[in-house]
C-alpha cells in the first residue's frame, strides 16, 4: 500500500489504520462557567505500519516527520484517495537487523492526527 506525505510516495506501508475520532477543539466559558462554545469535530487518526526499510528511505521519512504538520494522501475507508494535513505525533524509531549483509529498519510505525 502506498501513502504519500508531502508528495513523497511510500510504497512500502503494510498496514494502515484510518479511524475517525471525535476531538474537541474548542470550548470557552463565560465568568459565571457557562459554556459559551463547544466545537466538537471528527478527524482521521492515522497509524501506518512499514515494512522494511532502507537507510535511504529511513532517512527520508524521518525528515518528513521533522516538520510540524505535512500534508498526507492515504486510502481512506470510504474507498478513494484522501489528503488531509496532519501532525505526525511521533518520530520514527526502528530497530535494526540484517538481511543478506544489508542493513534494514524494521518496526516503524506513525501515528498522525488530522489537523
């Protein structure tokens, strides 16, 4: 499966979560308590899980997720192609292993939330 943050493909995602949350995103009150606003709002979380990687493409996702918020391009539920920007919560951390004298990532996993 393929996903694309900020226009870079990458091909080699073996699973991807695309659930929908409800988030609040704003609420204010009055000096008596009174709740003046409540925004409640549904946005996509996302988890991508890849498979191994190469030094090249390791390198590449970590300066990706380097920025604040990107603009990602994934297979939603409903069946097309969504983009949404998202903040990318956590920066990827794999382990290393060996495969016919190369060395590979493994266990990379995001997770992003919708903006």
């Amino acid at each position: 499966m393929t996903i694309y943050i900020n226009g870079t493909a990458f091909d080699k995602v073996t699973a991807l979560s695309a659930d929908r949350e409800t988030r609040r995103t704003e609420i204010n009150y009055n000096t008596r308590g009174d709740m003046l606003i409540d925004l409640v709002n549904r946005k996509y979380r996302l988890t991508a899980v890849f498979g191994l990687l190469t030094a090249d493409e390791l390198k590449a996702l970590r300066q990706l997720t380097a920025e604040i918020f990107v603009t990602v391009k994934f297979p939603s539920p409903e069946g097309e192609l969504t983009e949404a920007v998202f903040h990318i919560k956590n920066e990827p951390a794999p382990f290393a292993t060996v495969v016919n004298g190369v060395v590979m990532y493994g266990g990379t996993e995001l997770i992003m939330l919708e903006r």
